[in-house]
C-alpha cells in the first residue's frame, strides 16, 4: 500500500477508501466461494498439463466472454471506466 492510501490527509485517500468498499462488496456479494477456488487450484497442482489460467465464478466467466466478443479498446474502455466511476463516484459519460 502506498503509505498516503490510509492518510486522510492524501492525495489518494478518498479514492482508496472508496475503492477498498467498492472490492468488499464485490467480495460479498460473490456467488463463488474459497472451495470454488481451492477446487481450481487443485485442478491446477494436479493437472498433467496445467493451463496458464482457471476461470473462477460466473462473473469471471461472463467478463472474458464480453472480453472476447468487443475490441480491446471498447473492451477497456467500458471495464476500466464503470470501475473508475465506482471508485470515484463520477456520472456515466464524464470526462
């Protein structure tokens, strides 16, 4: 952690907070559980031929099929913008 994230006083405060509350519900609100990721997790270690990644969640799932099916610029563009708005609580379509 940057040593300003938990001073009140940084520049980064605000968003920090707002972005620890924003991963929290995420969490939350998770359908997927630990066992979800310790079932991958074993697939992986006992797998004969280990993939580089294991998919873990509906939401994770859904995110790589949107992924795959927009450019990689829309794609980033959509993702990273609903995320920044969340954590900065800035309208839809701001600048």
């Amino acid at each position: 952690m940057a040593a300003k994230a938990l001073d009140p006083s940084g520049p980064y405060y605000r968003w920090f907070a707002r972005a620890e509350k924003l991963a929290d519900r995420m969490a939350a609100s998770a359908p997927n559980r630990p066992a979800d990721v310790a079932r991958a997790v074993h697939q992986a270690l006992t797998a004969r031929r280990p993939r580089l990644r294991y998919v873990v969640g509906r939401r994770a799932r859904l995110l790589l099929a949107l992924r795959s099916c927009l450019p990689g610029e829309s794609f980033e563009r959509l993702y990273a913008g609903a995320v920044i708005r969340k954590t900065t609580g800035a309208p839809a379509g701001g600048a």
